[in-house]
C-alpha cells in the first residue's frame, strides 16, 4: 500500500514510517520539511495523491488554544477534501487519552473537535487515542517546570507510554481496515507526576530536586481521567525499563 504519514519526520511519525517501510509498504512522509502543510494546503492534495491510508500523527505548532483549535479543524478540513479527492480509503489519527473529558482546556478540546472532523468526514477511519505524556516528553516537561534547583511537578496522575509503543498501535492501526471508532493505548503503569521526576533525577542526578506543586506546568489541575478506563490496551515498555536503556 501507499500510506501518508502526516507529521511523518516527528518522534511518533517518523517510527511509524520506519515500521510500515519495514513491512513492505510505501510510506510517504508529509510535513512542512517535505513540502506538505495542511494548514495552509500546500503539497497536500499532490502528496495523498495514489494514497491508500493517510495517517495524521501531527501536532499542533502551539498549545494556546486558539491556534491549536485552528490547525486541528483547519488541517483536517483541507486533509479530508483532497483525500476524498484521491480515494483514500482509511484516514488513521492520532489522538489522547481523556480528550473529551477534560473541560476547559483548550488544547484537548481542539483534539476532542479534531476526533469530531474526523467522524463526520466521510472516509472510513481509525482513531487512536495514546497518552499525551511520551517517556521522552518528561524531561522536556520537567525542565520547563525548573526553578534554580527546584522542580516543580504536580501530583496528577497519568500513564505514560513510549513513543515507540505508540507508532506500533499506530501503524497497526494503518495496516488494518477501519474501526470507525476509538482504540485507546496506554503504559502499563499510573504515575504521579511528581514521582516521574523523582524517579528521573534517580536514574540521571543533576542536582535538582523535585518539589510537589498542584499549580505547576501542563498538567496542573487536570481531572483523574488520563489513565485510561476498563477499554484500554496497556504497552508493555515500563518507564524505568526505558530509562535504562535510554
């Protein structure tokens, strides 16, 4: 098959080409550095062209609300046309855990309005819905939550997941026909966030300590929905097991 993979040079895409490429497949990926930009159209209608599956594993450039809601309904708007245009068959998106139950927050509802562009569009589709925290996300996080030698982490609870884990369900999804619905992955174990960080600076000492803040960074007063529910398929890859071998 020829499959299209939006994002397809970032963390999550660019191992989702490497794997549907590893199973005999032409994977294709499209993003600004390759001359495709959903928000604006250019490349894209030349880029689905012959597709078979296009997979949207991209991100929006900011989490301001605003600008997140416009690339998600802007993007698909212009994916949806020119994939109809073409014959796609199965479109395969990328979306997050508890996005439909975090009121309030802008960025998860411009991936609830994304998921909503993507029923409504009429090309068959699978959704899945990963955790928003990558393994390799959480020194990023913990790094914009740094105050001298204080790391400031709320107690949130979440279950994180490898990226790797994550272009696996993903490409999976690509190679299969569609749901039509929601497949929702996650890692196999619920942290606090806060312990992530601790559990961080074990395995890699820095001089930083980790300070417990309810107020502190992205993930700050989100509501106990982000661990998945009785629906979700757990990975395996366990994040001191990952920290190792990082």
């Amino acid at each position: 098959m020829r499959i299209v993979v939006v994002g397809g040079t970032e963390l999550v895409g660019s191992q989702v080409v490497a794997l549907l490429r590893a199973a005999g497949h032409e994977a294709v990926p499209a993003d600004p550095s390759t001359g495709v930009a959903t928000l604006t159209g250019e490349g894209v209608a030349e880029a689905v062209d012959g597709a078979d599956v296009v997979v949207d594993v991209s991100r929006a450039p900011s989490f301001e609300a605003r600008r997140a809601l416009d690339y998600f309904t802007r993007s698909a708007r212009t994916l949806f046309a020119a994939e109809k245009e073409a014959g796609v068959r199965h479109h395969v998106a990328l979306s997050i855990v508890g996005v439909d139950r975090v009121p309030g927050n802008g960025y998860y509802e411009a991936k609830a309005a994304q998921e909503k562009a993507v029923r409504e569009s009429g090309v068959p589709y699978s959704l899945v819905r990963a955790p928003q925290l990558l393994f390799e996300f959480v020194a990023p996080v913990m790094d914009l939550s740094t105050e001298g030698t204080h790391v400031r982490l709320p107690s949130t609870r979440l279950r994180p997941i490898a990226s790797a884990d994550v272009a696996a369900a993903v490409a999976e999804a690509a190679l299969g026909e569609p749901s039509n619905g929601i497949r929702t992955i996650a890692g196999p174990e619920v942290y606090r966030l806060d312990r992530l960080g601790e559990l961080t600076l074990a395995a890699k000492p820095d001089g930083r300590t980790v300070v417990t803040d309810e107020t502190a960074g992205l993930f700050a007063g989100l509501p106990d929905v982000l661990t998945g529910d009785d629906t979700t398929h757990f990975a395996t890859t366990r994040y001191e097991q990952w920290l190792k071998q990082s």
